[in-house]
C-alpha cells in the first residue's frame, strides 16, 4: 500500500509536472482492499481491472520498473510504450493473471465471465482437476450503469460461473456523483434480490472489516457457491486523473473523504509494526525503479507495426487452441454431390468440434433450434450443453465472454445472428483486435466470431445490413467474406486453426443459393487468407467483387473478354492479383452491396490509382447500393443492390471509354 502511494507521489510531483507521464491516474483511497484482493489470487485465477487497479497489480508482484515505465511510455512494460501505462496487463507465470484492462468503461466485466465460464468448461469438457480457480473484475460504481457490467452479472448469475464482482464505491463517475449513476447510490443495496448472487457491502477503508469481506467473497467463489459481488466505499482522495482539479466538490466533502483515508486506519491497526522502516525501504525501492525505468529507451519506430497479427511467436498468454495445419491442402479435392453453404458450414464446425475439445460455439438460438439459419442445427445434441449452447440477447456479452475463454486457451466461435445486430458489440471487437498489439504479444484473443447478413429474397435496415467495411478498420481481425461453399469450407477451418480473431462473414443469400453450392473440398482443405480467386479470365477489363455479387459479375461478364476476381477476404486482400489484372486489362470495376461511400470498394480504387494509375485506360469505377439503408420490398431491394444490369451497363460504358 505504501508502495502504492509512492508511486501516485512520484508521478503526481516529478513525472507528470516533467510531462515524462501523460496519464496519472491516483488510486489514494482505494489502495488498501485492493491490496487486500490482490493478495488473495493465485495460479489459476483472472483479474480484469480498470484504470485505478494498480494496488492489485502490485500485490500480485508486478515489477515497480514496470508499473512506472509503463506509464512514461517507456520500453518494455506493459505494451512496449503503445498503450498508456494505467491500461495494464499482467501475464505473470505462476501466479494470477491481470488480463488486458480496456479504455473503455465497463468493457472489462465480460471477459471476467468468459474467463470464469472457461474454468468450469475446463473441468467439466477438459477433465481437468477443478483447483477453485475464480474470474474477478474490479470496477468503480459508476461503471455499474453500463450494459458491460449487466451483460456479465446475467452470464455470471444465470451459468452459476465463479466470479467475483468488486465494486469500488468512491460515490462519483469523474464529477457526476452516483445518484446519476444508480438509483439509491447504492447497487449492492439494489441487487439485494438478483438471484444466485451473493453480496457483500461494507467499508472499505476498515482494515478489519475489509478483510474479511474480502475473504469470504473470495471463499464463498472458490467454494462455487456461486458467483458473488462486494461492494466496498472508499473515498476518491485525488481528482478522477492529474487534470482534474475537484472543483465540483465543496471543501466539506473533500475534509471528510480525507478523514476516512484508509492509511492512517491501517497503521492504528497494525501498530507493531515499524512503519518507518517500512516506508524508508518502500522510497529506495521507488526511486530505484524510478532511475531503472528512466533507463529504458523508447520502442523504436520501425516496431510500431509489429504484433497486429500472430508472427509465428505465440502470446504468452491466450491461443494456441487451433489444431495443427500439418496434413492441410490448399487445392480442394472435390467427393460427392453439391453442398449448400449451411450444410458447409455446418459440416465444418461439426469436425472441428468432433477433433478439438477446446471449440465451443455459442449465441442466440443456436442450441436447440439450431440457429435461425440452421447452421448449427443438431450440433448441441451431438456435443452437450457445454459446448453448444445459447447466450442471454446481449452482443456485448457474447463476444466479451468469447474474450475471456480466448485468453484461457479455448477456441471460441461466437454468433452475432444478422449483421446489424454486432453493433452493441463493437467496443468488445475492437479491443480483441488490438489485444496483441497493444500487449507487444503478451496476450491474444483468437476467435471466430460468425455473423451472417446481407439481403435474402428481401431486404431492411436490420437484418440485411453488410458493411463489412468497418470490420476492415478495426486494426488485428481478419475478414473473410466466402461466396460458396467449397470457399466457406476452406476460409472457415483456416480460422479454426489460427491464431488471430476472425470475421467470418456469412451472407444470408448465398446459404442456400445454388450457384454457391459446390462438392465437398476435403476434409483437411484450407484456403489461406489474401488469396483471392479468378472465376473468369480475360483481357479486357478487371472486375472485383466479393460475396453476393461475385455470380451477378460473373453474369454481367458473360460474353465479355474480362477478368472477375473473387476477393474471398477483405482483410488481408489480395492486392497483387489485382494489380496485376488491372495492370494488364487497363480497366477496374469494383462490385460490393455495401454503401458507396466509404465501402471498402474505395480503399481498392485508392490502391490502384496509386500503384496502377499509368497503366489505366479508362477511370476506376464503382457499382454499389446508394448511401441508404437495405429497403424491405424485393422490387425496391432489387433497384438498390447492384443488379446484373447495372453492372453489365458500367461494363459497357468502360470498355467503350
């Protein structure tokens, strides 16, 4: 705890004045109950904090060089100077693991309870000795108020999942006090009836009565009681960060916040103890830390793109859990009749399954009814309840708790069940993509995360929606983007067996459709990602597209001297090809469904006229929907999604240029 307040002194009164910290954030007033927790974990557990939890790193033994060079950017540390120094991680050998705390408010409790499903999916799926291992997440109250924190108290309370809530009560979110936040300024009083959840409520600033609620919460978890929340009020002695100056708090409530500073309450308590020596050891230590961490250089530039993706180095901490790629092949080897996309798809998951206990598939109705799809249909009978098995109706939930059974070694295949539906979502996936990156690989999260979309026979604003774009610009994923089924087949076991998170893109007119039927490619094909497909050669003109609108091109093309790729990913694309092809038709057309503006159709005109302008002969063009939403009736859908029509007209037009 000493060691703790240091630190804040150290930053607060050197580093962030000699602008060497940029964010200072104090945990004065919550150290000690997290002291408390921290020396409470062990081997086996997870803690998922948030930006004031460095007393629990601390007490899980974080190197002090560490905890300060982290925050200077400084490298080495957490993240190797890409990630301000209060989002930590911890991998920690040995001892428990501080996973990758989020930005985010709220964003750290449901990895919390995908970690803590994942110890009791390990025991009863793995056989693995159960050693009462817990998931603990630490949030302040105001974070209460977010979908994160009740995402994963449904996960936690409905699954009986061993997880510790710790909420720490200072009564303000930055300057709005908590009665904005929770009603009563009290949510442990508020959960008093949520089922399955054992409470704790107390002062945290009590070293008597912290500690041995903090005890029990942790026993009454470990004991699988059942998860449990603790809520402890302790008072914010500094501003929310250095910036901050309070001046929304009256000089009364700052006095008494400082009167119920839990040091001096701490000392009284242990008054045989030489505090003297103790903080004259704990200064040597800080100011040796202090000249070790202002050693350290900074990462040099030309590593800033390392670590977006797996590189062959495994993460210290998370994946792994893909089967080998040793008896592959890239060429399909065709066997009996045509096969629809969802028989595919299904066929896949149902090996992968069958072959790697740490595959689980989850979402809405994917369990007994098979997805409203029916891309898993009858896969939970064959494989159980444990892994198969649908979700609360929460996105942020289902691909938070896919992060945290990532992180635990499992292979998680989470369903978003339309397109639009990911958009609560979008805070989980964007932090799963920079995991690795802004851990410099001490962490990795690979997933396949299956989200069907797109128009089928009819189209609207919320279930037809593609917008594959904003996939694309979320820095770590991959995207594929399968046209067919032998593509489906190949693109989806080479996620299974990655190591990075995959979209896997499934769009909803292509299921079914017949053209996109093709034999089975073998058991053990694998397409690698960037390689796109030529589905007709010419010379005349380039035609690239993906999806849906790969057989309205090949359509359009008919009779025409023309190349049509399939771009079959969007991250990684298959530049070479294109450029090649536009280089020696001198004509590009991009065909995608997604709006004009802003599709990933630009980024590829963008390519080419940079790299192939010289060799053009007629300008790049776009067929694409307009900048609308997907309309409802077939006849208005059909006049907004590229048609065969559209496309052969532009066809026309550039080859007569």
């Amino acid at each position: 705890m000493l060691t703790s307040r240091a630190l804040d002194e150290l930053e607060e009164s050197r580093l962030v004045p000699e602008k060497k910290v940029l964010y200072q954030f104090s945990a004065r007033g919550h150290d000690m109950a997290q002291v408390m927790l921290g020396l409470h974990l062990r081997d086996g557990d997870a803690a998922c904090g948030y930006y004031r939890s460095r007393p629990m790193l601390l007490a899980l033994g974080v190197p002090l060089a560490d905890a300060l060079g982290s925050g200077m950017g400084r490298e080495g540390g957490y993240s190797d100077g890409r990630d301000i120094g209060v989002v930590f991680n911890y991998p920690n050998p040995g001892g428990a693991h501080a996973l990758p705390m989020c930005g985010g408010v709220g964003a750290q409790y449901a990895p919390a309870a995908g970690w803590a499903q994942s110890v009791l999916y390990k025991s009863r799926v793995l056989g693995e000795q159960d050693r009462g291992a817990i998931g603990v997440v630490l949030g302040g109250d105001a974070s209460c108020a977010t979908g994160g924190f009740w995402s994963a108290l449904t996960i936690a309370t409905t699954q009986s999942l061993p997880m510790l809530f710790y909420i720490e009560d200072n009564g303000y979110g930055i300057s709005v006090p908590s009665h904005y936040q929770t009603p009563g300024c009290d949510i442990a009083a508020n959960l008093a009836s949520f089922g399955n959840l054992a409470i704790w409520n107390g002062d945290g600033t009590d070293p008597e009565g912290a500690a041995r609620m903090i005890g029990e919460a942790v026993g009454h978890v470990r004991g699988r009681m059942g998860p449990a929340l603790i809520r402890l009020t302790v008072p914010r002695l500094e501003g929310h960060s250095y910036q901050d100056t309070q001046t929304y708090k009256s000089e009364e409530t700052v006095k008494a916040e400082w009167a119920r500073d839990p040091l001096p309450k701490l000392k009284a308590h242990t008054a045989d103890l030489d505090w003297d020596l103790i903080e004259a050891s704990v200064a040597q230590e800080v100011e040796s830390a202090r000249a070790e961490a202002e050693a350290r250089g900074v990462s040099s530039p030309d590593r800033v793109t390392d670590h977006v993706y797996f590189e062959g180095e495994a993460a210290r901490v998370g994946g792994g859990a893909g089967l080998a790629l040793d008896d592959s092949h890239a060429e399909p080897r065709p066997e009996g009749q045509r096969i629809n996309m969802v028989t595919a798809i299904r066929r896949v998951l149902d090996q992968e399954l069958e072959k790697n206990p740490k595959v689980l598939v989850f979402g809405e109705d994917v369990g007994p009814k098979g997805g409203v799809h029916a891309v898993t249909l009858g896969l939970q009978d064959k494989y159980g309840h444990d892994r198969v098995f649908d979700t609360s109706l929460n996105e942020e939930g289902i691909v938070g708790r896919a992060v945290g059974m990532a992180l635990a070694g499992l292979m998680p295949v989470p369903e978003i069940q339309f397109r639009k539906y990911a958009e609560p979502a979008t805070e989980q996936i964007n932090d799963c993509g920079t995991m690795r990156w802004r851990t410099a690989n001490r962490f990795a999260a690979p997933m396949v995360l299956r989200i069907p979309g797109g128009f089928f026979k009819c189209g609207d604003p919320w279930h037809s929606q593609t917008n594959e774009v904003q996939f694309v610009h979320n820095p770590g994923w991959k995207v594929a983007v399968p046209s067919n089924a032998e593509d489906a087949v190949g693109l989806l076991r080479a996620s299974l067996r990655g190591q990075d998170p995959v979209i896997f893109f499934e769009h909803r007119a292509m299921l079914d459709d017949s053209w996109a039927r093709r034999p089975w490619p073998g058991d053990a094909f694998v397409l690698p990602f960037g390689k796109a497909r030529k589905t007709r050669t010419g010379n005349k003109i380039s035609i690239i597209t993906w999806g849906a609108m790969v057989p309205r091109c090949e359509a359009a093309a008919e009779g025409v001297d023309a190349d049509v790729i399939d771009l079959r990913t969007l991250m990684p694309w298959d530049r070479d090809m294109v450029l090649d092809s536009v280089r020696r038709t001198r004509r590009c057309l991009i065909v995608h469904e997604d709006l004009r503006t802003g599709g990933f159709g630009a980024e590829i005109a963008a390519v080419v006229a940079d790299e192939a302008f010289l060799d053009l002969d007629a300008p790049v063009a776009r067929v694409t929907m307009p900048d609308v939403p997907s309309p409802h009736h077939p006849k208005l859908l059909e006049w907004a999604v590229p048609s065969v029509e559209r496309i052969r007209a532009e066809i026309d037009r550039l080859l007569g240029f």
